[in-house]
C-alpha cells in the first residue's frame, strides 16, 4: 500500500462492517459491494478523498488519520460509525441496515503504512471479535497485537475464500433405514481450503465467523452455492433433498425467509425437498424474527430441523417455540448409547419418545459403528447419519452417485 496523503500523520484507522442483518441470500454480492462503496462515500466526506482507500478483497476501508489531537480523532471516528447506518444505496436496491467497528493504531512516527495497516487490521478484527466498536493500540508493540494479528488473518482468509471459491461444500447422507423409500437426503457442508491448497474444517473457522457476524454472508453463500450453483441437477434428480445448516444469526435477520422464497421460485426447485437445521447451540439474537422465518419456511414447505439436540439448555425452549417438524439428536449423546452404565442411552430413549408424542422426524447423529446402529434402531429410529451410514463426500458428487444412494453394509440382507 503506498502512503495516503501528505499531513502529519497521527495513526491508521480500518473500519470493517458488521454483517448481522445482511439478507444477502438472493441478491448474491450486488448489495455487500453497494453498501462498502455508500460507505466509503460516506467516509471521504468526513475525512477527505486524499485519506480514505479501500482494502481488497475483505473490503475494509483504510482512513488516514492527522492533522489533529487524538481525542479529536477519536471522536471524528466514532461520528463515522455512527452514520454507517444511515448509508444509503442505489435506487432500486433494498436498503439493508448495518453497522461498522474500528481498529486505530497511533504512530509516533518510524513505522512503514502498510505495516501501520495491517496492525490496524487487527486491531479492526479484535474490536468486531469481542464485540466492540472500537479498539486502539497505542503503539505498534501493543501486548496482545500478535494473537490478534492471527485472528485478523483468520478472518480476512474466511471472507476472501468466499470470494475466491475456496469455500468446499461437502454433503453426508442422512440414510433413511425404511428401504421403501426413494429419497436420498444429505445435510450440505463445508471447508475452507487455504491459499495453500489445506482444508480445513468448519471447527476452524465458523466459531470465529459466529462471534463476528460474518457467518450470516456464509450461510447465504453456501445456500446460493447449494442451490443456485447445482439448481440444473437439483431439478432432474428429484430424488435428492438436501439439508443446510443455518445459523441463530442468521435465522434472526428480519425477512430472511425472503430471499430463499426468491431463490425456489427462481430454481422451480419443490420446497419439500429442503431442510433448514438449526443448532441448538447457536444463539438465537431476535427470537421473535426466527420465528417468523421459521413459520414461513414451514409455509413454504420447506422442512426445519433442530440440531445437536440435548447439548444444550435452549434445546427445549428452542422447540416449544420453533415450528420445527424434524429433530437431529445431539451426536455425543448418540456415541455414549453403548455404555449402559452411563446415562446417555436412557436420556436418548426418552428424546425418542418425547419427539414421538409430538410427531415429530428424528434423526441420530454420529452413528459411528454397527453397534450404534443396533441400539437407535431397537429405539425406533429410522433415520441416521455418521460415519457408520457413510463419509462425506464432495457435493457436486452426490448427483452422480448410485440412485440409492450408498448402502451401509450393516443394511445388508443377513
């Protein structure tokens, strides 16, 4: 990055956008890159065209800060964010409120802009990780710059994979163990293949995007990759039905529900053949907006799921209020059903029945081994997914695979 402007220079500030309540699942990148520029706009009124640039491909935005005290600076920062969510589009877009944090690093001179930038960055990354608006270093050798470095790479990584393709949708089969039927169901998903070309699993990047916000533009990304992306097979191969995670954050953006009617209507895809999950340990921001979403998938059609059913407290709470019609049970109960000394295998039994009182689908998690198996059928399970039942595999593949799908060999005719 080459030096912005000639004055005095007191720091570098980034400001990043906060993405909670973008509906950005049918229109695709159109809005993200009308807001980041209705942004820039705004900040090059407040500080000057000479001191603002915009970062590639994460899309932060770069101000130069000088000429002034420090307290005034700061304040002229926090007047900024302040504004962002007044930023407007274009006519004919749909307006998306949002907000913004900050990272400011200050400089007494002696230290390269690009390198100010990227402390900033990180700086920028910790304020939207811990849920602030704003986070300052007072010199280029603050305490907890190098963890925070890290997660800023993390970070910046996660939203160009989206950007670049990196993003890897995976799909492992949910077996229905009634062999009458023709439906092939698979949950969809995903990894993060680095600039290396290493994959890496969601454990290592969607804690981080849940706690920033981040994870709402992934989920509309895997959806529209899922469905739009595959929309030509999805629609010769009827049989297929697939299963896609959804986030608390997410399923609390207001109208959400929108932009997937957008996107069946367009495909001609029947809204039987998908099926929303929702982890139970996912934090619901707004529940009465999830449950608008949720009574309008289940409207459309569209199947919804509870997921990691029993790991934690809101799992009950979660299902008196969501019109879910499908339960998945939490797979570290699942793996415990073979120590009848322990309490799991009685805690499942119950679920089992408690979903069956309330008519509900349920589907065991993390069938690992034949054992396994054996005990949530003998529960009455008819529907399980794990290792046992079969891997994951790329997506693209699942419609190129056999019409029955794979058959686990424990299914096998004795």
């Amino acid at each position: 990055m080459t030096d912005m402007g000639n004055g005095n220079l007191r720091g570098i500030c980034v400001l990043g956008l906060n993405y909670t309540d973008q509906l950005l699942i049918a229109g695709g990148d159109g809005p993200l890159l009308a807001l980041r520029t209705a942004v820039r706009d705004l900040l090059t009124d407040s500080f000057g065209a000479a001191q603002v640039t915009q970062m590639a491909p994460c899309g932060a935005i770069v101000i130069r800060l000088q000429d002034a005290p420090r307290d005034q600076l700061i304040a002229q920062v926090r007047a900024a964010l302040a504004r962002v969510p007044d930023c407007r589009l274009p006519a004919g877009q749909i307006h998306y409120a949002t907000t913004a944090h900050a990272g400011i690093v200050w400089t007494e001179g002696g230290t390269e802009v690009a390198e100010l930038t990227r402390i900033a960055s990180a700086a920028c990354a910790a304020a939207n990780i811990r849920g602030l608006d704003l986070v300052e270093y007072d010199s280029v050798d603050h305490p907890h710059l190098q963890a925070d470095i890290l997660s800023a790479r993390l970070l910046a990584d996660a939203m160009s994979a989206m950007q670049d393709r990196r993003l890897v949708l995976y799909a492992q089969q949910i077996v229905d163990i009634d062999e009458t039927s023709r439906v092939r169901q698979y949950e969809v998903l995903v990894k993060m293949r680095d600039r290396e070309g290493r994959e890496h699993s969601p454990s290592a990047f969607l804690p981080l995007a849940e706690r920033t916000g981040m994870i709402c533009l992934m989920d509309g990304w895997i959806i529209r990759e899922a469905i739009l992306g595959h929309a030509e097979a999805l629609v010769r191969m009827e049989h297929i039905h697939i299963s896609l995670n959804m986030s608390g954050r997410t399923l609390s953006s207001p109208g959400f529900w929108r932009g997937i009617e957008e996107i069946l209507t367009q495909t001609g895809i029947a809204p039987a053949r998908i099926q929303f999950e929702i982890t139970e340990t996912s934090a619901i921001y707004d529940l009465a907006r999830a449950k608008e979403n949720v009574q309008a998938f289940r409207r459309m059609g569209c199947s919804v799921a509870l997921d990691d059913f029993g790991a934690g407290l809101s799992g009950f709470s979660y299902l008196t209020d969501l019109d879910v019609n499908c339960v998945k049970i939490d797979g570290g109960l699942v793996a415990n059903v073979v120590y009848p000394q322990r309490r799991e295998l009685k805690i499942v039994e119950a679920l089992v029945s408690l979903c069956s009182e309330l008519g509900l689908d349920v589907v065991g998690e993390h069938v690992s081994s034949p054992q396994i198996f054996d005990i949530m059928r003998d529960l009455g399970v008819t529907k399980m997914q794990g290792y046992a039942m079969g891997e994951s595999v790329p997506y693209e593949t699942i419609f190129t695979a056999p019409p029955g799908g794979v058959r686990p060999a424990m299914m096998a005719p004795a």
